[in-house]
C-alpha cells in the first residue's frame, strides 16, 4: 500500500488525536470516579462522629449542672426554713436540733458548691472540645467543597475538549482514502498504529532500529509505507 507524504502527514495527525482522546477519556475517568476526595471524605466522617460524641458529652455536663444547681436550691431553701423557724422558737433544746442541722447543711451546701465549680470546669472544656471539633469540620467541608467544585469545572473543561477533538478526529478521518483508514484502525486496536521515525528510533515502541531493519526503511520509496519490525507501527519518515 502507498501513502504519499500529506497522506503520511495526515496518518500522523490523527494518531496524534487519537493520543489526546485517550488521554483525555483517561483524565475524566479519574476524576469522574471520585478517589481523588476519599481521605478528606474519611476525614469528614470521622468529624461528624467526634462532633456526635462532643455533643453527647456537652449534653451531658449540662445536665449534671442543672441536677446540681436544682440540689444547691433545695440545700439552700432548707437554710433558709431553719433560720426562720430558730427565729421563732423559745424552746433551747429546739434551738440546739436546728443549729445543729443548720451546721450539717453548710456542710452539705459546701460540698455541693464545689462540686457545681467542677461541673463548670468540665462544661467548660466540653464547650471547647465541641467548638475545636466543630471548626475542624467547617474546615474540611469547605476544603471538599471547594475540591468538588474545582474537579466538576475540570471534568466541564475536559469533555468539551473532548467533544471538540472528537470533531477533529471524525474530519481527520473523512480525509483519508478508505483503504488507509482501515489499516490505520487496524493497527490503532492494537497500539499506536502511526509514529515518527526519530533518527533510527520508532516513535511508537521507542526501540531503536537495527543497521538492517534501517537499511530496508531507507531502501523504500517515499510514498511506500514503512512499518516498524518491532510494533508494527506505521513509521512516517
Ligand atoms: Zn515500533
């Protein structure tokens, strides 16, 4: 079969498309897939977990207080009844009862002070836990978000460029005799079906020819279409 020199040219202009759709086709399977965001979707997850268990402990602490501050009432309306009543009372063994039981309940309404002080401590630190956990979230929302948004453009970009160089790749073909197409795609199922010969190297299989193998190229007449011994690649000199 013979190819002339434009027609060579053009052989080679359309495995050079045939190259960037693949790689093209390449590019938006990978980013269509997603793998890329795995980690910071791992993040995300493990985040909204810790921001659960943030909020339980919070719950948590804000209830003890509000069990402490109600006992604290109780304590303190109990001082209060007893103060009145060893107001009013005459009887002295009455008296000792009550400021006894009065002693008991400072005691007790220490205890319960200190005790809602270290209930404020931990509900400090558990507001402050779930603040941390709650920002880092945001952080990685935003960061994903930004990244999806980032690859859809991509992905927008990528198959309009394909769509385009699918137009080319259809008139490239439409340019080329029958017969010439059919070997081309013949070859291109199985590799790259056209490339150029670099001094003695196959631009295809990057093996570098031997002395005999080169011989026979030069012998050929230039309309004459040579292919590579190693790959069968169309070589256009
Ligand atoms: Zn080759």
């Amino acid at each position: 079969m013979k190819a002339t020199a434009t027609q060579q040219a053009d052989l080679l202009s359309l495995a050079n498309l045939d190259l960037q759709i693949t790689r093209s086709k390449v590019a938006i399977k990978n980013l269509s897939a997603g793998t890329q965001f795995a980690e910071l979707r791992q993040a995300q997850r493990d985040l909204a977990a810790k921001i659960i268990a943030a909020r339980n402990a919070l719950d948590t602490v804000d209830l003890e207080l509000k069990r402490s501050e109600a006992d604290l009432q109780l304590v303190e309306q109990r001082i209060a009844k007893d103060e009145q009543r060893l107001n009013s009372t005459n009887n002295s063994k009455d008296a000792q009862g009550i400021q006894s039981e009065l002693e008991s309940l400072a005691r007790r309404k220490s205890d319960l002070e200190d005790i809602e002080l270290e209930i404020l401590d931990q509900q400090e630190n558990a507001r402050a836990v779930y603040a941390t956990v709650s920002t880092d979230k945001n952080a990685v929302d935003d960061e994903l978000g930004a990244a999806e948004a980032r690859d859809e453009a991509e992905l927008v970009k990528l198959r309009s460029g394909l769509d385009l160089l699918s137009n080319d790749r259809a008139q490239q073909a439409s340019r080329l005799a029958s017969d010439l197409l059919e070997l081309y795609e013949k070859k291109a199922s199985r590799g790259v079906a056209v490339a150029r010969l670099v001094g003695r190297e196959c631009g295809a299989c990057r093996i570098t020819l031997g002395a005999t193998a080169f011989n026979e190229l030069e012998a050929l007449a230039q309309d004459d279409i040579a292919t590579c011994p190693e790959c069968q690649a169309i070589l256009v000199r």
